[in-house]
C-alpha cells in the first residue's frame, strides 16, 4: 500500500533531480518507491477491473472478473 508519505517522497526526489541531481542511493530509492506505486496501482485496476459485470443482449449478467480474471468460481 503506498502512503502519503511515500508519494510526497517521490515527489521530493524527483524535484531535487530536477534542481540538483540525486545521489546514487538516491536514485535506488525513486527507483524503488516508484515500482511500489506503480504495483499498487495495478493491483488497484485490477481489483476494480474484476469487479465488472455486464448485461448481455439476452438478459444475463456475465462477471467479467469470473470470466478473465483471476477470480475463481466458487
């Protein structure tokens, strides 16, 4: 989960690249907490993704999430 902390660290990072540079360990650190953000973003698209549902022509509501997602059928 990425906390506020986190993005105004990124944020923090990626302005004093802008202004003066950053440090190799610097550089690891935007390296990594950007990998963690965009992995919750994926996990947050495909929780909402796998929540779909739609109404075909004929009446029945297909589960999209059951259908392609990783959601099982119980």
């Amino acid at each position: 989960m990425i906390t506020q902390e986190m993005i105004d660290r990124i944020n923090e990072l990626y302005h004093k690249s802008q202004d003066a540079g950053l440090s190799q360990e610097e550089k690891e650190e935007q390296q990594m907490l950007r990998r963690k953000y965009i992995e919750a973003i994926r996990t947050n698209m495909r929780a909402n993704l796998n929540n779909i549902s739609i109404q075909e022509a004929d009446g029945t509501i297909t589960d999209l999430g059951r259908k392609y997602g990783k959601i099982k059928e119980v």
